[in-house]
C-alpha cells in the first residue's frame, strides 16, 4: 500500500494531525478516482476497440483477434456488471454496442480468414492471402450475420427511444462525473456521450453494402456528435473517439473510393487509429495509477482510524496537562 503504515505513524506521534492529513488526502484521491470506474471501464472498452480497428485496417491478424476477443469480454463484462443497477437508457446503448461490436467482429473474421488480399497488400510481408481459403460464399453468409447483428442493434435503440416518447422509458438525469445537466434539455450527459452508437452503427451497415454516401453522411454525424462531447466536457477520450472516427473515415475512403490501390491510405488511417489508442491507453494507466486497489482502500480506512486515534490521544494528553 502507499499509506502511512502504522510504524510511520508511531513516528509522526508528535505531529498526529500531520499523519491524518495524509491519510485523508489519499483516501479522499482513491474514492474520488473510484467514483468514475464506469467511466474507467468505458475508456477500457474504447481502447479495446480501437487497438481492434488498427490491426484490422492494417491485416495483422494476431492483433486483430486478440484485441478483438478481449474487448468483447470487456463488453460483456460491463453489460452484465452495469444492467442490475442501469437506467434503461444505458442498458439500451450497452446492449447496442455489444450487438454492434459482435457483428464487427463477425465481419473482420470473414475478411481475414476468408476474403483476398487487398490489392495494396500484395507485397506486404506479414499478409499475403486469407487465413484459410478464398471462399467468397463463406465471406457473404458471414456477412449476413453482421447485417443482422446490426440491425438487432439498432432495433434495440429504436425500441427505446419509441418508449421514451411513448413515456413508457424515461431519459431520467443520472449521476455523472460530467454534470447533471440535461443536454438540449432532454438527456443527461451520460447518455448523451453514448448516442454516437446509434449512428456509427448505420455506417459501419452502410459500410457492408458498399453504400459510400451513406457510410460518410452517418460518418459525419458521429463527428457532429465527438465534437460536441468535447466542447461540453473535454475529455482526453473524446479526443480520443474523434481520432478513431478520422481514421475510419479515412479507412473507409480507401476501401469505397480509392478500392484499396495503394497502401498509403491505409498507413494514415492505422496512424490515426493508434494515437486514439496511446491517448486511451493513457487514460487507463493514470485511472488505474490513481485509483487504487480495494485493500488499498481498506488498509487506507485503518491507517486513518489509527491516525484520529493518535490524534485523540494527543489532545487527552494535552487537556490532562492543561
């Protein structure tokens, strides 16, 4: 632990409230910092996603799984942690966002296991032709399962978003680290922060039928949406976000437009992409860093009580000579 242990405090004895001080203070850091594990948890996810993207855009297949499976684990883990206590609408979006990123997975695996090399890849040294075989039938059954993961996403976001103006949903405001405010007057911020799903859902399905205007209008929504997040926050991870939509962008220009000819295209768009992951990764190492582990907590508590007992027993003494 980084509190004061009780032999430190025994040599604070004659300045008690030094050690108390102390102790508050970091305790007061530790339960501050674990107030926003949600967010944490949220930035975890993010991360996950985008380290995803950057081995998929660049067809490193093993990063391009493991970082794939990892973050739907994540995804699912904090689905299941957060739906007991969660107000339906960030149920709603949770549950968006699994199905999305279930479908994105379903399609990145039937590009790198079943679809040809991309031309600009033909001389690339770590990809030279799918992971099992061509199989164009394959490719298109998998891609069906996509587009039906993510109109599933989709349709549950309609659904709730029909019962809130049906009112059997209520867009109730919630505790957030961003304020209580209502956004526009209808929506807290919590919710707010997640509403890109909705749209960035509709390009990437877009994106499945080789729909360019439709892959770039719901694009440009999504940058509508980060750039607004970041005017009324400014969080680092909405930095973050917009990086990885630029870089998608960018990704997705290559594919539709420019049908993956050169590979620079694509050498911008995995730069992109990977500095919204070192600034997520970041975000992480300084949450984790500050936040502290639960015995961390629990030893922290004991070293305060012994602290306002030393504290005590000092002023007894005093009152007693006095």
């Amino acid at each position: 632990s980084s509190g004061i242990s009780q032999p430190n405090l025994l040599a604070f004895s004659g300045q008690p409230h030094a050690a108390e001080i102390h102790v508050m203070e970091r305790l007061a850091k530790v339960w501050r910092s674990a107030s926003n594990s949600t967010d944490a948890q949220d930035v975890v996810c993010i991360c996950l996603w985008l380290v995803k993207d950057l081995g998929w855009v660049l067809l490193l297949a093993p990063l391009a799984f493991s970082a794939g499976i990892a973050s739907l684990c994540a995804e699912v883990f904090v689905l299941i942690r957060s739906w007991p206590g969660g107000s339906a609408g960030n149920r709603a979006h949770s549950l968006a966002e699994a199905l999305w990123l279930t479908g994105n997975l379903v399609w990145m695996c039937a590009e790198l296991l079943f679809e040809d090399p991309q031309p600009s890849f033909k001389n690339v040294v770590w990809y030279y032709s799918p992971l099992l075989s061509r199989s164009p039938e394959r490719y298109d059954t998998c891609l069906v399962a996509t587009r039906v993961l993510m109109v599933a996403g989709l349709g549950v976001l309609v659904v709730f978003y029909a019962g809130c103006s049906a009112g059997r949903f209520t867009l109730r405001a919630a505790d957030s680290p961003h304020g209580s405010g209502l956004v526009f007057g209808l929506m807290p911020m919590d919710i707010y922060s997640r509403l890109f799903i909705g749209p960035w859902i509709a390009k990437d399905l877009c994106w499945t039928f080789s729909y360019t205007w439709g892959v770039f209008g719901f694009a440009a929504v999504v940058a509508c949406l980060g750039i607004d997040c970041l005017r009324r926050v400014g969080s680092a991870a909405f930095i973050a976000e917009l990086l990885w939509f630029a870089g998608n962008s960018v990704w997705a220009y290559s594919e539709l437009v420019g049908l993956d000819a050169t590979i620079e295209l694509r050498i911008i768009a995995a730069s992109l992409i990977f500095c919204g992951a070192l600034i997520c990764g970041g975000l992480v190492a300084a949450s984790r860093f500050d936040a502290g582990s639960p015995g961390e907590r629990d030893l922290l508590l004991r070293d305060y009580a012994a602290a306002r007992a030393v504290a005590d027993a000092a002023a007894e003494r005093s009152a007693a000579a006095s």
